[in-house]
C-alpha cells in the first residue's frame, strides 16, 4: 500500500495522507542549525548538539506518536485544523506533505480555505524559516486567525526531562513586538538565546504553556485557540513557550503570507545585556532582518536549492531503472548527507541525547559523501584520528562538540582502527590528497604525543597484527562491528551495559569478520603504501595479510562457510557444530568482497549458503538460526527476541557486504537482487508492511522468526546509507575510485540495459556511457576515453582535463 509518491523532477517525496504508518521524517539544515520535521509537523529544533543545545521540546514515548512539534492552528470559525494535520488532527479536505532536500513543505486545506506550509533552515543562518500562505479559495470575505506554536526545550535536553525541581523554576522570556525570546538561564552562565518572530505585527501571543493550552488541556485543544484569544502572558517558570496570534481577514481568492523565523543567537560574553536583565539584542535583529518579505525568503530558499542541486549532480546515472534512477540521484545521497550531519545523534530511533560520533560509525558514514564534500570529510578524519590512543585502539566514540574521546564508553573495539584505514583510503582515492597522510594528528587529542597520519594508520594495521588469538586469528575485544557479540563480557544482572560491562580484552575471544576486514584495508593500506613509495611497509603489510588469508582459510573456515568467532572458551560461533547461530551473514560478506577463497571456491561456497540459509524475500538475514534464550557468552546478540535487531534481523548494514561479494565473483544477477531487496523505492508498495519512511534506508527489518517479518526500524542513522551507495554506485554500476584514477568496471543484472554516469572526480566531470550488446554480467570489453582505446579499465588520470568522455563495452 503507498502512502505517497515520489516526484523526482523535484526530488522529493510526496506524502498524501498524513495517516502514515509512522512517522516520516525529514532533516532541515545543512551546517550548524538542524531541525527534524515529520509529516505532521512533529519535530524540533538544535543547535550543533541535539543534546545540549536543543532549542523545541520533543517528548519521547508520548501518546499520540509525534505530538510535539511547531505547529500553525487555523481558526475559521467553529473550526480548528492544522495544515500539517497534527495536533488537532481535524480531517482535512485537503492534505500533502513535500520532503525535500533540506525543505518540508504541507497543504492543508479546510472548506474555503488553504494553507502552504514550506519550512528549511536557510546555508547561512542558524534558524529555521517558515513561510505560511493562507488563502480564501471561496467567494465572500473570511476572517480567521492563525495562531503560532512552538514550546522551548530548557536547552539540556536530558536535564530538561528529569530535573523538574530546578527546571519548573528556571524558565524566562521577553517579548519586544511580534518577537518573543526565550532566555533560560541566560541570566547565569549561557549566552545564547532562542527567538521565534512573526513578520508582521501580532494581535496577541502567549509565553507561558498553561496559558495558552490549559492545565488539563493538550495541543489538540488549546484554550487561547478554542477562545481565538491567546493571553499575552509572560512565562516565569514552568513551561515557556513561544505563539503569535494573527488576526486575517481575506477577500476571495485573496492570499496573504506571513514569515516567521525561530533562530539561536550567541553574544561575546561581555556583551551580553543591554540593560539590566535585558537581553542584548543585536544577533537576533540582524538575523530577523534577512526574512522580511517574501522575496527574502524566496531568495534564501533558491539558495539552498541550488546548494543541493549541484552536491547532487557530482554522482548522477541514467539508467532505464526509474527506482535506481531515484535511489542513487536523490535520496540514497542524501540520506549520506544526514548521517553525515547526525552521526547516530538525533532521530525518531535515537534520542540525541544518547550517542556522541562513533568511530566506526564516521568512518563508514564517509564513503558515502567523501565524493560530495571531500574537504569536510577531510577534516573529519583528522577529527577521528586524532581520539585514537598511542598504541592504536580507539575510543569507540566521541563527543561532536569537544571532538574529545567518550571515556564513558571507552575502547576495546577492536574492529575500530582498521575503519580509519578504510576512510582515509577511500579519501586518498577519491581526492589523490595524500598530504593529508603528513598531516600532524594527536592521540586522545595529546597533541604531545602526536604522529602524522599515516602512522596512525599504521598502528591501526598494527593493532590488529599485535592482538592475536590461539587461532592467529584477531582477538575480539568487547566487540567487532556486531556490537552485540559480547564475547568477554558474561553479563548476568539487568542493567549492566553489554558494551561496557567486563573486560576490554580477553587473550582467547576472536573474530573472523576482524580477519576479512583485515584482508580488506590491510590490501588497501598495502596499496597506500606503494603509491607514497613506502615499498618495504607495503611489502610487509602484505605479508601479514597473507598470514591473515591462512587462518582464514584455516580455522576460520567451517566447510560451507566462514565461521564468525571463537568464544572465550575456544568454542566455535556461527558454525555448524552450534544448535543456534550456525551461520552469520558478517563474515561471509566481508571475507568473499576482501577476496578472500574467491580463486580456491571457499567464496562461491559461502555466497551459496548465504543464499540457501540466510535469504528471505526483504533481505539476508543477520544469522540463522536465531538465538532461543539467553547465552551468557555471546552476551546482548541473545537478548533479543528472536527476528530483530542482532539476533536475526535483516540488518541492512550488511547486506551490500554480500551484494558487494557477489560483483566480486562476478553474479551480477544476484548482487543486484539483494541490493533490491531492502531498497526504499522497492518497498514503497508494501508500506504497510514496512512501515518507516520509503525514500531512506533503515536499520533494520524484522527476519524471518519475527511476529512481523518485514517491518522495517530505526530509519535515517544507518551506516546502511554509506554501504548501499558504495554498493550501487562502486560495484554494481562498476564506477569505483582507485588510487590511480578511475576505474569503471560494472557488475549488473541480465537485462540491465545501456547507462550512463555524469560523476565529478578530482576537479574534472566523467561523462561515462556503458553499452552491453551481449547483455553480460561483468567484463570489460573495450574502454575509449575522448575517442582514444585505451587498455585495462582504469582511467588515466590527467589534471589538465576539465571533461572527460568514456566508453565502455561490457562483453
Ligand atoms: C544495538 C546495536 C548498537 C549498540 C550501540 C545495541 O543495543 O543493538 O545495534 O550498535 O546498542 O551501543
Ligand atoms: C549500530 C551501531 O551504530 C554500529 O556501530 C554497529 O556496527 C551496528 N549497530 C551493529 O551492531
């Protein structure tokens, strides 16, 4: 069943009953100012930290879903709606909600008149715009009032929800005219403010919640609405809030529009009041100044449009495969924006107020935007880089506003260092900026200690080679990238945290997927070495991995498939000797794309029982079978009930491993049918069985032994988002970055047909045409660049070249 449609000429997704299954969401903001925004106009606002600077409220957990939000009531009359449907949920005549790149914009129309809602947060400017349209469709004259909502969060958003003693006595605002500013604890050690304003002059605004809702009275039924009143009050304490009352009288047909700004203003802490407890209100006025009228904000939205317009145009195909089209131009590049944004902070799923950056999480989110913002990606390695510890570990995260390692959490990781080789390489290959290899990068930001990067990168490879178990292979650690695979941690009492409760380290737990991972970004690392003229390090690299693919091929393998783990007890995880979780999806993805038993036939082998025990209709599930009951020594993987999350689910993270390992040996067909399988544009029609958003991956979707097969959770913050671009636009339509240059070496489905890839690369744009008379999977036949054959498939790389014309046939 569809709830909408996609309108890619504008790329956007269309949401036409705001009776979505969930909430579907949207981001706004590009730089330092970030607003979510859900089909109903649920959401709210921060500041560079969803945790300590957030500016609206969001109450988790509340009935019903998604009721907080910025919202514009309309009075006509007896009727009360809202155009973005929630909270009065009035049934509207008419209703569409627009996502966009950065905007959000809604419909609502209720008898004869209509409202156009477009919300963004302009490039520049640390606030969120919101332009509101009302029009009199009919034929006499309308008087209405619109009346503004949104309620401030007292900024910490964890102290904001479980400190009620101080927080009840704290709140404060001012109001000049139409602007209202709210200012808790401005008085004492912040100096920054929230503002919400009107553009045009106000017939009445409430600060205070009580007074403008009722004590017993929610957002679906405010008093000052229902009385078409708001009370002037001024908060002092309790629950400030921020709302204009516009009194409108419209001719028909006539429409008036109306500009509200809320924005974060900062003043230099010596000049911060301009009187005695009076705010200093410079920031904001020069702030509002910029969105007056229509044309500025018109001016600013085109801005931003444009912004888009050309981040996106750096990786554009044209195949005969609208949903590909869709996915790889629009929504699967912009999903890598957010998480680039957002890390795994603040969404419908994570509350930002929980999780800091994660080491491996930034690393893997920067292959898929390294291409559209490489400078900013440059700066988030060293940011990465530079919480590493002197003997190569990691802490597994850190905090976005100090950049400093969280030592709540800690190290012992032990799959994080070789992800910094991974996205400093995907770095170098994309840019061919090996200075930053030079760069001069601190260890737990000691800038003491500090080494350039490419030594970092070699204690990462050496971490590894130095933390060995019995079977040679990688020592565990808490966990790899399964999180949940706590093989040192023995927890046994509720409420102890799976990821950091017991040791960092154990000297027997080891992990195959370490291993393929190793064999991977060791190769890669090898591959750096080389280029930079490092023979003997790249040489010596090498032999490690070799040692490496032994084990692998030795212990690590269980006669059909990679076995995923030893346990601290030397016993085998993720075998067929095991009653529960024979078989895991991680290291039979990640070992075969490594190319690992690809020319002695282990690859094919784990491929096929990927296949034959892991595959369902929505995607690969994680492991098979699920885990019953609780297993001590595997830890949180078993806590979960059978089907979801670790135990079982179809996480999506993984499934482009497979679909990658599959180009690798070389089944088009089946790699391209993973990749369809969890694809949002291919699941729009059974949204009522998947349920979050149609146009963004999600993390995971409930398996095979889940009540509800098929459900997807957690959209937006995967590391999904990053993979399954690299998967489509890297493997499958073959278009990869080398060291050297380009390489173009497409791995599609029979009847794929002819394409073409307009993709900027190192200053020049690529304009790439594959043609497949014979409608083969993999293989290129013949390679021109401007006209002349070259051999092999990597393209030269020439910095004198503004334009370069390739083509390509596969055969
Ligand atoms: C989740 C994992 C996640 C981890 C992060 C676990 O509860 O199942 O997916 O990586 O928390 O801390
Ligand atoms: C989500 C975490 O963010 C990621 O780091 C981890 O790899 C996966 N869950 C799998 O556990």
């Amino acid at each position: 069943m569809n709830f909408g449609h996609f309108d890619d000429e504008n790329m956007e997704y269309v949401v036409t009953t705001p009776k979505t299954p969930l909430p579907w969401i949207n981001y706004l903001g590009s730089n330092d100012f970030f607003s979510l925004i859900s089909n109903t106009s649920g959401g709210y606002s921060f500041y560079k930290d969803a945790k300590l600077l957030r500016l609206t409220r969001y109450r988790y957990n509340d009935v019903p879903l998604d009721s907080n939000g910025k919202y514009f009531y309309i009075k006509d009359g007896a009727a009360i709606w809202n155009p973005g449907w929630q909270p009065t949920k009035t049934e509207l005549d008419e209703y569409e909600c627009r996502h966009g790149m950065g905007y959000t914009k809604f419909h609502g129309k209720k008898g004869d008149i209509s409202a156009n809602v477009l919300c963004f947060v302009p490039m520049d400017d640390t606030c969120e715009v919101q332009k509101i349209v009302v029009t009199n469709d009919g034929s006499s004259e309308k008087k209405i009032q619109l009346f503004s909502y949104v309620e401030f969060c007292l900024w910490n958003a964890m102290d904001d929800m479980t400190n009620y003693q101080r927080n009840l006595s704290t709140g404060e605002v001012e109001v000049i005219g139409s602007t209202i500013y709210h200012k808790t604890e401005y008085r004492e050690r912040r100096n920054h403010y929230a503002v919400y304003s009107v553009n045009t002059k106000a017939d009445g605004f409430d600060t205070s919640r009580e007074d403008f809702i009722g004590v017993y009275n929610s957002g679906a039924n405010p008093d000052a609405v229902i009385e078409g009143k708001c009370r002037n009050s001024i908060a002092s304490g309790w629950y400030p809030i921020a709302s204009h009352q516009i009194d409108i009288t419209l001719a028909p047909g006539e429409s008036k529009s109306y500009v509200f700004v809320l924005g974060y203003c900062e003043n230099p802490k010596d000049q911060k009041w301009e009187a005695q407890d009076v705010i200093n209100k410079a920031p904001a006025e020069k702030m509002l100044a910029k969105y007056q009228t229509d044309e500025d904000v018109d001016k600013s939205f085109d801005n931003l449009r444009t912004y888009w317009k050309k981040l996106l145009s750096k990786f554009t195909v044209n195949t005969k495969n609208d949903k590909v089209n869709r996915m790889v131009n629009i929504w699967n590049q912009y999903q890598c924006m957010v998480t680039f944004n957002m890390s795994r902070s603040a969404s419908y799923y994570e509350s930002g107020i929980g999780r800091g950056m994660g080491f491996r999480d930034s690393c893997q989110d920067l292959l898929g935007f390294v291409h559209l913002i490489p400078d900013r990606a440059r700066q988030r390695i060293i940011d990465i880089a530079s919480t590493q510890f002197q003997d190569g570990s990691a802490y597994h995260q850190y905090q976005p506003l100090t950049k400093k390692g969280n030592s709540d959490i800690g190290s012992g990781f032990n799959d994080d260092p070789l992800w910094l080789i991974a996205g400093t390489s995907a770095y170098i290959r994309e840019t061919g900026d090996t200075t930053i290899l030079d760069e001069i990068v601190p260890y737990d930001n000691d800038m003491s200690v500090a080494t350039s990067l490419f030594e970092h990168l070699t204690r990462s490879l050496d971490y590894i080679i130095n933390h060995k178990g019995p079977h040679d292979l990688p020592l565990i650690g808490r966990a790899d990238w399964n999180d949940c695979l706590n093989l040192n941690c023995f927890s046994e009492h509720p409420g102890e945290s799976f990821q950091t409760f017991g040791p960092s380290e154990g000297p027997v737990a080891e992990s195959v997927f370490i291993g393929g991972m190793f064999v991977k970004y060791g190769n890669e690392y090898a591959d750096l070495c080389d280029f930079i003229g490092k023979k003997d390090e790249a040489d010596r690299a090498r032999s490690e991995v070799e040692k490496m693919v032994k084990a692998l091929l030795g212990a690590g393998w269980d006669g059909k498939w990679f076995i995923r783990a030893y346990d601290a007890n030397g016993n085998k995880v993720g075998s067929n000797e095991c009653d529960e979780g024979k078989i895991y999806i991680e290291p039979q993805g990640f070992c075969v794309l490594a190319g690992v038993g690809v020319e002695t036939g282990e690859a094919q082998k784990a491929m096929d029982s990927v296949k034959e025990m892991l595959d369902t209709k929505y995607g690969i599930m994680i492991l098979q079978p699920a885990y019953t009951r609780y297993h001590v020594e595997l830890g949180e993987i078993s806590s979960y009930p059978p089907g979801y999350k670790e135990n079982a689910g179809i996480f999506c993270h993984n499934n482009p491993w497979v679909s990658i390992a599959e180009t690798v040996i070389g089944d088009g067909d089946r790699a391209f049918e993973i990749y369809q399988k969890t694809c949002p544009a291919y699941l729009q029609d059974i949204s009522e069985i998947h349920r979050t958003e149609p146009y963004v991956y999600s993390q995971m979707v409930a398996g095979r032994d889940a009540r509800f097969h098929g459900q997807g959770k957690n959209s937006w913050l995967t590391g999904t988002a990053a993979w399954t671009f690299t998967d489509i636009s890297q493997y499958i339509l073959g278009v990869y970055p080398t060291l050297k240059g380009l390489q173009i070496n497409p791995c599609i489905p029979h009847g794929f047909g002819d394409f073409t890839v307009t993709r900027e690369y190192r200053n020049a744009v690529y304009h790439i045409t594959v043609k497949n008379p014979s409608d083969v999977c993999k293989g290129v036949l013949k390679m021109t660049v401007d006209g002349n054959d070259i051999s092999g498939n990597v393209i030269p790389y020439d910095p004198s070249k503004k334009d370069v014309n390739i083509e390509i046939v596969m055969g």
